[in-house]
C-alpha cells in the first residue's frame, strides 16, 4: 500500500505548531542570513503568516508550502 501525498502531510498540516517549526527550520537552512538580520519573534509572525496566505490558496503540500515562503523571501 502507497501513501498518497494528502497522507504524507496530514501529521504537520494537522498540527500547527510543528509545521510552524518545519517551516522556520527550512526557512533558517535557506536563508541562514535573515536570522542574522531579523529578530526571531519577527521572522515566526511571517512563518504564521506565509501558513495563513498558503493555506487560503489551497496548499495542502508541505513540500509546496516551503518553495512558497521560500520565494517570499
């Protein structure tokens, strides 16, 4: 039996506060400079708010929500 992807991603997209850490980590391995420049409570209301706007556009893909808050910045 194959997970379909809806599955795969169901345990973050289910439990904010870990796809909140998810995405701030991918978003520290990309762009390892903005926690430099930025205070930290700062960059997670943009985490919260990149969840917002990408869930309001029907992601369902943590995967895509991570190219999404990575091309915002």
């Amino acid at each position: 039996m194959q997970l379909s992807r809806e599955q795969i991603n169901a345990p973050l997209l289910d439990d904010r506060p870990r796809l909140r850490r998810d995405l701030a980590i991918h978003l520290m391995e990309v762009r390892p400079a903005l926690f430099d420049i930025h205070p930290a409570p700062y960059l997670m209301a943009l985490v919260d708010d990149s969840i917002e706007l990408a869930l309001g556009f029907g992601f369902t893909d943590v995967q895509a929500m991570r190219v999404f808050l990575q091309l915002r910045w």
